[in-house]
C-alpha cells in the first residue's frame, strides 16, 4: 500500500513542489485548500492530488483529516512575511496558530502521529535558541508551543524543519531572485539595502528532498519525539555576492541602487547556523547552480 500525506500550504511554492515529488514517488497525495486559495502551482497534478477544502472550522478540519487519514501531515501553510501591516494581524495568527491548532486537535482525534512542521530561521535572530525577528516568526513559534502540548499528552512524532531562503524555478513569490531576473529583463533600476546582510539560500529541490528524508524517518520509527533540523546551505553569501553571481550568470550589470532602501528592523544580518542538518541531507545544488538551473527554465541561454 503506497504511503499517503496530507499536505497543508500545497499551493504555495514549497507545498506544490513537495506535492509534485511525492506523487513521483508513488504516495497518495492529499492537500489542504480554502475556498480563496489560488490552485494555479497544482494544474499538472489536480488530477492526481485530493484536494479538501478547510471552512475556517474545527469542524472541516476534523471532516478533512478524518476522510485522509494520512501516514503523515506535511505542514507548509503560513501568511509567510516578515513585513505586514496591521490589517495582517488576523490573517497571520490565523495561518500560524488557528489554522495549525485545529489541524493537530483534528490529528489527535483520528490517531494520526506523524508530523513534518515548518519552521524558520527568523526564529532564532541574534542566534538565540528562540528570539523573534518579526510577528510571523513569533507566530511560527506560537503553534510550536502549541504543539508541544500535543507532544507531551499523545504519542505524536514530529520534525521541525527550519527554513531560509529558498528559491528556484517557477517561484511565483516576490523573492529577491525573481526581483533580480525582473531587473535583468527589464532594465529598470532595482532599489536594495547596502547589501552587506548574508542569505542563506538553499535551492527548491534540496528543501524538498529534506521533506522527503524527514517522512521516511518517521515512517520508519526512527525519529524522536520533537527533532528539529536546519535546512541549510550552510554556506550563506551577502546579497552583493548574490547579485555579483547573477550578473556574470546573465552576462549583464543590473541596475542596482544599493543603499536606496534601509535595512530592515531587525534585519538577520548573519543568519542562524546553531541547527543540525537532518542525517543524510546535504544541499546538492550551490547557488551558482542554482542561478543557471533557475534561467535555464525561464530559456535563458547561458
Ligand atoms: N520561502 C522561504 O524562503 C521560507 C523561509 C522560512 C520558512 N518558510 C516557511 O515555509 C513554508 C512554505 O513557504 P512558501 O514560501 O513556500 O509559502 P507560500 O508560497 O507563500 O505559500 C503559502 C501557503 O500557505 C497557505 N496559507 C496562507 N494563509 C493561510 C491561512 N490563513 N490558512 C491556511 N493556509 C494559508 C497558502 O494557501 P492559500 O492558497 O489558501 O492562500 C499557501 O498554500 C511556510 O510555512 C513558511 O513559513 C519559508
């Protein structure tokens, strides 16, 4: 029997990629939507995937894990931004913390065990084991708690995943990548901070294959409790660097107006390096790689 998961965020970037290698892999693919989600990332696979839709309930959520009954809940969904305004609030605490609440409440009820949590590197400014850099981090950390609870009283497994910067083709996100190859095609200046801060970006594929290695642990039983891992390329560079690379990959200078924009509060000007690597992960794809897979797809010859 092919192994089944249930995945929440799947018509975002990171969810739809993670649907679309698990279906090649053979598991059954069952994904969480609202009524107002965009299932454009999902077209070559709606067939495939089993698409339930969340009301805002407890009530649908139960109905949704309960008619599933997953091996395993993928966690991807989240208002991901660490810049909103204050009409973002709801919205924000309702993806990172309701949303989340129900889904475990819902798992509990129907025996399922097995969780694959999304976290972020935004966790854990200056270093820290827990220090927000923004309200969405807080927030991310909120339903952590939350699972806890759930750790403590059942016999649920999970591992954490915290993310950084991924990036890589078909990113509808308005990610600095998309920005810089938006700035190549069209010539127009590109407004940045000083560019002194280090990303760590870690290529589409390598996030997703640390989702893939993250369910076979706990398919197999192997996983402890709560384990949290880093998805990192564990070799980060300035944005400056970044963009230095992306030129010579596209064989142009772009219009870049460093210092135009501040650093942000609380900018992670070196990102966390604390968190373990999940055994057996490694980043396959460096950023130079990245960037030439990344044109290749949009058709730009190197
Ligand atoms: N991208 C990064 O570089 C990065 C870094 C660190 C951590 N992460 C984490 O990685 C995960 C995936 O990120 P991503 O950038 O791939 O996401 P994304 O493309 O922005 O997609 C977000 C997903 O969350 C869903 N969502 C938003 N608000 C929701 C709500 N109130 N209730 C239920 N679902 C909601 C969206 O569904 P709808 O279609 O219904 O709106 C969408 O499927 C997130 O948990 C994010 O926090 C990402």
């Amino acid at each position: 029997m092919a192994p089944s998961v249930l995945i929440t965020g799947a018509s975002g970037y990171t969810g739809s990629r993670l649907a679309r290698r698990l279906l090649r892999d053979g598991w059954i693919v069952h994904v969480i939507a609202r009524p107002s989600s965009n299932l454009a990332p999902l077209t070559d696979m709606i067939d495939k995937v089993r698409v339930h839709y969340y009301q805002g309930t407890t009530e649908s959520m139960l109905r949704i894990v309960g008619e599933a009954k997953p091996d395993i809940v993928a966690h991807l969904a989240s208002f991901a931004s660490v810049t909103y305004r204050s009409q973002d609030i709801h919205a924000m605490l309702h993806s990172n913390v309701i949303f989340g609440a129900d889904l475990m409440e819902a798992m509990m009820r129907h025996k399922v065990y097995n969780l694959i949590n999304t976290g972020t590197f935004s966790q854990h400014y200056d270093h820290l084991p827990y220090n927000p850099n923004s309200l969405y981090a807080a927030s991310k950390q909120a339903f952590e708690d939350i699972a806890r609870y759930y750790l403590e009283s059942s016999p649920l497994r999970c591992i954490t995943l915290t993310l950084f910067d991924s990036y890589g083709p078909k990113d509808p996100r308005n990610k600095i990548v998309n920005l810089l190859y938006n700035a190549y095609v069209t010539g127009e200046p590109l407004a940045t901070t000083p560019g002194e801060q280090l990303l760590d970006m870690v290529y589409i594929d390598d996030v997703v294959q640390a989702y893939t290695l993250a369910a076979s642990r706990l398919l197999r039983g192997t996983a402890e409790p709560h384990e949290k891992y880093a998805v990192s390329s564990r070799n980060p560079l300035t944005l400056r660097r970044l963009v230095a690379l992306f030129e010579e990959e596209v064989g142009a200078k772009l219009k870049v107006v460093w210092g135009a924009k501040p650093y942000r509060e609380r900018e992670i000007m070196v990102p966390w390096t604390e968190g373990s690597l999940l055994p057996d992960w490694h980043p396959q794809v460096d950023i130079r790689t990245g960037i030439k897979l990344y044109l290749a797809d949009k058709g730009c010859a190197p």
